[in-house]
C-alpha cells in the first residue's frame, strides 16, 4: 500500500482510474479517512469523478459513520449528473441506512424504477442495523407482493426480524421454502432457522434442525445455547455447551455470555470460572457486553468479592453494568455498599433507568434501610421521570411489610395508582408470616384467591401464620381447602454441584444413591448443633405431623438439610458448600444453617429465591433480616 501511494503521489496528472484505484485500495484496508482525503483532493484539482468514484467514496462514508461528509457527497452526485446512475444510487441508500438515516434511504429505494436484489438487501440491512424489526418484515412482505427475487441474504435478514418479533408463521414460510429449492445445504440459512426457532420459544423445532446439520459452526452452536438459556432451560444450554467443546469449536462473546447467564442461573460456579479462565488465556477483550455477563455470574453465585473485581477492572462500563453490580451487591447482603455504587454510577455520568431502581430498592429492602427507600422510590418520578412499575411498588411493599411496617404496607397497596397483582398480595401475605399477623394475612389471601386461585404457596403461607399464633385447627383447615380444590403444594428443591454434578434434593427425599449416608450424616448435624443451642422451629413441620417427635423429624429433612449433609460427606474438609434452593429458605433451617457454619467451621453460601445467604461463624450476611 505505501508503494502504490508512492507512485500515485509521483504521478505528474493522476487521471480518474488512478484515483479510483487508490480509493478502492484505501476502502480495503479500511482507510476510509484517507480515501476520503483523497476525493477531496481529487476535487480541488478538477479531476472528474465517475460513477465508480462515488459508490466507493460512499462506501468510505457508510464505514466511517459519517453522515454529514455522506450527504455533501451526494450534493455533489446531483450536481454533476451522477445522482441517478443505479451504481450510485445502490451506494447512497446503503449510506444513508448504514448511517442511521434510514428514513431517506427508504425515500431513495422508494423512488428507484427498478430494484436489483442488492437495492433490496441494502434497505433490509438498514432496517436490521437500526433495529426496525416490524420494518423488515413489512417490507419482505411487500417483495413478495411485487413477486421481486430474493436471495439467501433477503431471508437471513427477514429470519433475524422473525426472531426478534417472535413472527413464527412466516418463519414457518421460509423454512417450507427452503425446503422446496433445495437450501438446506447453505449453512448460514439453517443457522438463522435455528436462531428464528430457539429465540421464539420453539426449542424442539431448533434442536432437530440444529441435530441434522452436517457441520455447525460457532454462530450455529451459539444459537443453540442462547435460545436454551434465554428461555430458562439452562442445563441444557450446558450440556450444548459441553458438546461443543467435544466439538472442539472454540466459543466466541454470544457463547460465553449466554454460558455465563445460564452459570449464573445454575450457581454453576466451575464451567462459568472456565470461561472466564477462557477469556484470560485467550487474551480475549472484555467488552461491556462480556463483562457484564461476567459480573452477574459472580454476583449470582454468591462470590461478590470476584464480580468487584471484575467490574473494577472493565474499561467500558454502561448503565447496565451498574445496575448489574448494584444488585449484586444488595442480593448478597452488602445494601449500603450497593448504595455506594448507585451514587458513584451518578457522578460518572451515568443516568440510572427503571432496572436500576429495582436493584436501588432491593438494597433498601434486603437491609431494612425503610426511610431510603421511600426515599428513592419518591426521587424516581420527581428526578428522572421514570414512571414506577409494578415492580417497584412491590418493592416497595416488601420494604414496608418486611420491616414491620404491615398496617403501612397495607395502606400502600390499597392506595396504588395501579391495580395491585397477585405479587404484590404474595409479598404482603409474606410479610404477614414474618411478624403473625393474622388479620391483614387473611386480607391478602382473599385478594389472591381472585388473582391465581391454584397458588399452592399463598395457602402454605397463611397456614404458617395460622400455626405460628397457635391456631392450628385453623392451619389444618387451610390446607385441607388445598386439598378439596386440588391444589398442590409446590415442593421445595435444594441443589449443589459436587465434581462438576449437580445433585438436587426434596423435604424428605430418599431417592439419592447416598440417601442412607445422608440422613446418618443429617441425624449427626442436629445433635451437634443441638449441643450449641439449636431448638426446632415446628410451626416450619408439616401440618400433618402431631407428635414433637414427628415435626422434629419433618424439619430435619427439609430439603437445604439434605443438600448441607451431602455436601458435609463429598466435599474436602473445610470446603465452602453451595446450595441453591427454589424457595425462601425457612425460619428453622436458616437458624440450623448458622449453627451448622460454626460447628463444622464451614462456610455456607444459600441462594433462595429473594437473595443470597451467607453463612460463616454463626452468622448469616443478612443479620437475620430477610
């Protein structure tokens, strides 16, 4: 390249070719500063510029993002009678789409006489590259209107549109197509069928495609681990994974942070700290995108120490990467530190969104921090104009009831300017359980009743409440209602990953393989701690059980106890032990759980469903508050 400038710049008279030539070469090394340079100066000594001049000064344009320099360009086609060669006028409505115009150029593909496929794709491109996915669609359906030709580009694009619109029928219309000509053999249109079909929910239809492609490359495999972990199938989208790396096809940012996502959804700690090992060996750049990822996978596997040191070290940062840090934090106990954080995204600059007021009240609500978050809740709209949702008014509710504020959070809920949903009832009736208040419990499960009549945990709720105060003819009566109306009690499921497994335990399971090693082991652990103070909390026994030897035996085997017990027997000595629980972890095994870290000098890490347990020395990170 630096000799052929040589010896254009020793040309006495460079005639239009040379130019064109030099132009062209600068496009392809992506120099397009310089091949716009070089049309200026082109201009200023008079030398005519053909049609091939301004597609590829056009190009130099799209490539720069340069708008402004793209419009006086085409000033300049106009003016000297170029304006509406097709060459041209291809070039300009890829310019103008590829620069975020994409209003003038659909102005331009409209006035052209006759559209080529390549006018067609440029418009499809801008429409896709400005994410107007209802655009493409349209606009495909216009072509077909017309009876214009298409090509493996056109449907590409439209399938991305699909995808994102969720539009299956006419997905449906072009997988039949590809059928009937015969283009199940280009690659990248089944990888885009595959993508269509996994983005959409239809994951079975995704993986049969996905299984009878006789070769996939990463974008292929990606689609199939994206669409799993986007749709909560996240042990699949592990597995997919895994056979990837059989495949020895090396994953690139979409893998790793769909992996990464479905880590943290798992608590799969050891395959998401192999793909950070990944992106450190490989010398991978950490992108906002990448880094984020990896801050929630942290952040959700109870290591917050890591997921700050990851976000210390990300050179760009967005408002999402905030939030992602911020609730974090507040999920793992550390609420005024998240607070921290939300003032520090503010003096960088960074003007927080509706998700970031989630994780800002989260913080309030997992700390009791009550006057802070009527705080935020009320600087949202009068601030920044964010409109509360009907997530924030939960919160909201939670920081009242939680606090033993119920009258308060009540009040709250009866004077929303929106209609109250079944969450918000769930997450007062909550409350109610925590402080036995009978009254107000009662008044939310009415309420319920009417929003999602089958919600086994509502009615488990109030028995609680019932039992708690002592009223438990009242407690047995609710549950008895469970049984007239069909209801079934969701059972609470405890996980952890040992050697790379994860094994997943029920209140009073005996189907793992060490089941009898389990419950010896769970016996051992309730006498220990019983040594250092442990008294069952029976209102947490089965309603059915009568005898105090029967509810003690009913809370023993709690699901978590299980998953501690089987961690105690596999994992090294002194090794932290994870669990994962599906539901909120109870009064009884949260109180064991604490004399458990002490007694086996243990610590223990519990994820349930609101937040992050940890548990060292006696101690859980939410001081009992949660």
């Amino acid at each position: 390249m630096d000799y052929a400038l040589k010896l254009f710049d020793q040309m006495h008279q460079p005639h239009t070719e040379a130019y064109n030539i030099m132009i062209r070469a600068f496009n392809r090394f992506f120099h397009s500063d310089e091949a716009l340079n070089l049309f200026l100066c082109m201009l200023f000594t008079s030398v005519s510029a053909n049609e091939y001049t301004y597609s590829c000064i056009l190009k130099a344009c799209s490539r720069l993002n340069s708008l402004a320099e793209g419009r006086q360009v085409h000033a300049y086609a106009v003016k000297c009678g170029l304006g509406l060669q097709e060459f041209v006028q291809n070039s300009l409505i890829h310019m103008y789409a590829s620069c975020g115009d994409v209003g003038k150029a659909r102005k331009l593909f409209d006035k052209l006489e006759e559209r080529g496929v390549v006018a067609w794709n440029v418009m499809f491109a801008g429409y896709v590259k400005a994410g107007e996915w209802q655009e493409v669609v349209s606009l495909f359906q216009y072509m077909l209107e017309l009876g214009a030709a298409f090509d493996e580009v056109t449907l590409i694009s439209v399938l991305t549109a699909c995808a994102k619109l969720g539009v299956l029928d006419l997905g449906l219309w072009i997988e039949g197509y590809i059928e009937q000509n015969g283009l199940k053999t280009s690659q990248n249109l089944v990888t885009s069928l595959v993508d269509m079909y996994a983005k959409s929910g239809k994951l079975d239809r995704a993986r049969r495609l996905f299984d009878e492609m006789p070769s996939r490359d990463v974008v292929a495999w990606s689609a199939m681990i994206s669409g799993y972990s986007q749709w909560n199938q996240c042990r699949q989208a592990l597995e997919v994974f895994h056979e990837m790396q059989k495949a020895r096809v090396d994953p690139n940012e979409v893998t790793m942070v769909s992996v990464l996502s479905a880590c943290a959804v798992l608590g799969a700690l050891e395959t998401g700290k192999w793909v950070h090992s990944y992106v450190n060996r490989k010398g991978l750049m950490v992108t906002v995108n990448l880094g984020t990822a990896l801050v929630d996978f942290y952040a959700k596997c109870g290591l917050i120490t890591n997921a700050l040191e990851v976000f210390e070290k990300m050179s760009h940062k967005n408002a999402c990467s905030w939030t992602v840090i911020i609730q974090g934090l507040a999920s793992n106990g550390q609420g005024n530190e998240a607070l921290r954080f939300f003032s520090l995204m503010l003096e960088a600059g960074f003007t927080p969104n509706d998700l970031t007021f989630i994780a800002v009240l989260s913080a309030c609500s997992h700390s009791g921090l009550v006057d802070k978050g009527k705080h935020f809740f009320n600087t949202m709209l009068c601030d920044y104009h964010i409109e509360p949702r009907i997530e924030h008014y939960g919160i909201m509710v939670d920081i009242l009831g939680r606090s033993g504020l119920i009258q308060e959070a009540y009040n709250f809920v009866m004077g929303m300017p929106i209609q109250p949903n079944a969450i918000i009832w769930r997450t007062l009736l909550a409350s109610c359980k925590i402080h036995m208040n009978v009254e107000i419990g009662e008044q939310s499960l009415k309420h319920l009743a009417k929003l999602e009549p089958k919600h086994s945990g509502d009615y488990i709720l109030l028995s609680s409440i019932y039992s708690s105060v002592g009223r438990g003819e009242d407690a047995t009566t609710i549950r008895n209602e469970m049984r007239e109306k069909g209801i079934k009690k969701t059972p609470g499921c405890s996980s952890i990953a040992v050697d790379g497994a994860i094994h997943e335990f029920f209140a009073e399971d005996s189907t793992h393989p060490l089941s009898f090693e389990i419950y010896v082991k769970v016996e051992e652990m309730i006498t220990r701690i019983k040594e250092v103070g442990y008294v069952p909390y029976f209102a947490e026994a089965r309603v059915d059980t009568e005898e105090e030897e029967e509810k003690e035996v009913s809370v023993s085997h709690h699901s978590e106890k299980l998953a501690i017990a089987f961690g105690l027997i596999r994992l090294p000595t002194r090794a932290m032990i994870r669990i994962t629980k599906n539901l909120r972890v109870c009064k009884d095994c949260h109180l064991a759980t604490k004399l458990i870290s002490k007694v086996y000098e243990r610590e223990i890490i519990v994820r349930d469903r609101n937040r992050f347990h940890h548990f060292k020395d006696g101690c859980c990170s939410c001081n009992d508050y949660w």
